[in-house]
C-alpha cells in the first residue's frame, strides 16, 4: 500500500505462532515496525517441509503467500504449519484487524503442512491456496464481502500420471480473470544428502540418472487452468516453459497479456504472453552469470511499474540480478545488481554456495526501493533502485 508520502509494508513471520508484520515506508524508504498481529494459524518455524532441513530458509519454496485485495481493503495470509488461511481488514492507516481463520482442507501429514501461495479474484470473491505438496496442490475458498472465509469442495493437481508427486512454488490469476498459473520447481521432492543439502537427480531403472528439476527434461513445468464465471477451475494445461523449474510467474503492470518467469534450476528468466484463448508464446530463456556455480536458483521477481525492469534474486547466490525489458525481450540490465549478503554459515544452497538465503521480495508502487528478505541472515534490506543497479541503505 502506498501515497505520495510512502505506505505500508506487510510480511509473515512464519514462526510456529504466525504473525504478519506491519511496516510503514516513508519516502525516504525507511521502514518503522508499527504492529505485529498474530493471524491465528501457525507457520512451519525453521523447519523446511521441502527437503526435511531441521533449519533452513526458504520453508515452502514458494512466493505470494501474503497478498493484498485490489481493492486494499482485505489483506489474505497463508498458515503452512497448519494448512490455514487468514484474512484481515485493512484500516485507514494501514492497521489490521484478524477477521477469519479457516483450514484450506487438506490434512497437515508429518510436522508441516504446505499451504503457501495465494491468488484471489474479486469479481467472484474466491481465493486460490496453492500447496507445495498434493496431490490436491490447489484448493478454493470463497470469500463474503465482511472477508470471511470457507473452503470449497473443490481440489486440483499439477501432477501428471506418470509424476504424481510434483513439487509446486506459486499461484497466480491473470490480470483479465481468465486464467489462473501454477508455477512448478520438482517433479518429485527432494532427497537430501548428509549434510541436509537436496539431491536434483534419482537413479531409474537400469541405472541412468534424471533431473528431479520441473520442465528439465520433460516440457510441461508451467501449469494453466482457465477460470469459469463463478471462480471454479477447467481442466488444466501443460506448458513448455523454456527453462528448468519455472518458480515465479510476474505479469506486466500494462501489458495484462504478458508475463515474465523466473526459472529456478534455468538461471534465468523468460518472457511470455498469453492470448483470450490461453494460447501461450514464450520466449528464449535469458540466462544470468553462473559462474559461482549452478543452479543459481534465481527464483523470486518483481516488475517496475514502467514495465522496464525486473529484478530476480538469486536464492543461492545471496544477491539479486537486474533484466531490461527491451521491446523484443529481456536483456541483462546489471548481473549482480547489487552486493552479497552473508548469511550465518550454516546453510548452503544447491549449487554449494554458502547462501544467506534471499526470498521473497517487494517494490514499491513508485518504484524507487526495493525491500529483500535474507532469512538465513535475519535480515530485510531496502535498496534505492538505479539505473545501474541496487544501492543499499
């Protein structure tokens, strides 16, 4: 949320008794912590349900797990302990108010459940949950206009017959309310080695080795399922996304029929649009430096409200990567766009990095700072965008 003078901040502590965090940002991009709200639910805490980490960031894998209404009047926020959602009134001033807690409907199996990404449609008051594990990855909820919730019957999977147990990262509805994307990282979760880092390959029979990665080999990471009149799901559609895992899915501020992805396992991003009829056309994958080594992991994005720029981070690199939208497509703008950030030493990501973990981040609505969670360094660091990259402050 934003005027002239700054706005507001939100973002979810995840720990076993979930809060929402409320910052104000002042026009000198400062942040001040005004409230935390408990929402009710419970995050998953340091444990990470993706690979079984006892202490890791990045516990879904996921992005969108906070989101406002278009009208910001409502605020919606996933509980992944325990498999709930929460949403709130949204004041004058920012301030929240805890209306509903409601279960998505899928059991909690083992010490977590997954529930992490959420995407909601006004026009029919139904709000999207997407979970990292299914097989019923993607459940509905109907909202009233006083923001209460209840669960539908309704339940969808991004499996496929022969990959029953994919790994899911993101939802997101298209900008015209025809469509709704679920973006993929694995085709079947992770194992993990000794010192609880994943494993991308599983040995088949006869012994040859194959990605765990989404999209890599096989081309169908990018899930579509076209949105009926009353918010109910069609059949879903699989999609080439010209990359390995595609994580995050971000739409164009003024071009409703384009949208940029994030690969994970892909360093890097593509561009892509969508017509009326859920034909897709996405382009060559653009690819960031890696030479520290690979995947990259570049998974999370935010698009500038000129529609120019877009910067990914880079979970495993500790950093975050600029592109330039050029007319044709993407281009690297400035790779890294800003510094490393250290984390406390004890986590290393897939490519073997020593990794503060970046995830989630945030642009404001003027564009002018950028705002990244750094989990593994107990951090949120604003940055004053520029034309030749990020500077810290």
């Amino acid at each position: 949320m934003s005027n002239h003078s700054g706005g507001h901040l939100y973002m979810q502590t995840n720990e076993l008794r979930n809060a929402i965090v409320h910052y104000r940002w002042s026009a000198s991009g400062v942040l001040t912590e005004l409230e935390r709200v408990a929402t009710g639910g419970a995050g998953s805490g340091t444990f990470k349900p993706i690979s079984g980490q006892e202490s890791a960031p990045n516990s879904f894998e996921g992005a969108a797990s906070l989101i406002l209404a278009q009208d910001r009047q409502l605020l919606f926020a996933t509980n992944g302990g325990d498999n709930s959602v929460s949403s709130f009134r949204v004041g004058k001033d920012g301030q929240l108010t805890l209306l509903a807690v409601e279960r998505t409907g899928n059991p909690v199996e083992g010490r977590s459940g997954t529930a992490k990404s959420l995407a909601f449609a006004a026009a029919t008051g139904t709000l999207y949950v997407l979970h990292s594990f299914g097989p019923d990855h993607l459940r509905l909820m109907s909202v009233d206009r006083d923001g209460k919730l209840s669960a539908r019957p309704e339940r969808h999977t991004v499996n496929t017959h022969d990959k029953p147990n994919r790994v899911s990262t993101m939802v997101v509805l298209s900008p015209d309310g025809r469509f709704v994307f679920v973006g993929t990282t694995f085709d079947e979760p992770a194992s993990a080695n000794p010192d609880g880092s994943p494993i991308l390959w599983v040995r088949r029979p006869g012994g040859s080795l194959r990605s765990i990665a989404s999209n890599a080999p096989d081309p169908d990471g990018l899930v579509v399922f076209p949105v009926g009149g009353d918010g109910s799901l069609g059949t879903a559609s699989f999609h080439d996304a010209n990359g390995g895992s595609p994580f995050y899915i971000a739409f164009l501020h003024g071009k409703p029929d384009t949208f940029v992805l994030g690969e994970a396992v892909g360093d890097g991003c593509v561009i892509g649009t969508i017509d009326r009829a859920g034909k897709l056309d996405i382009g060559p994958l653009v690819k960031i430096d890696t030479s520290a080594g690979q995947p990259s992991e570049l998974c999370w994005l935010a698009v500038s409200p000129d529609d120019r720029t877009v910067y990914a981070t880079n979970f495993g690199y500790s950093n975050i990567s600029s592109y330039r939208i050029n007319g044709r497509g993407l281009e690297i703008a400035k790779d890294p766009a800003c510094p490393k950030v250290p984390g406390d030493g004890t986590f290393r990501a897939l490519c073997g990095d020593v990794s503060s973990g970046p995830s989630d981040c945030w642009l404001t609505p003027d564009g002018a700072y950028l705002y990244q969670i750094y989990g593994n360094a107990s951090r949120l660091v604003g940055y004053a965008t520029q034309p030749q990259g990020l500077a810290g402050f």
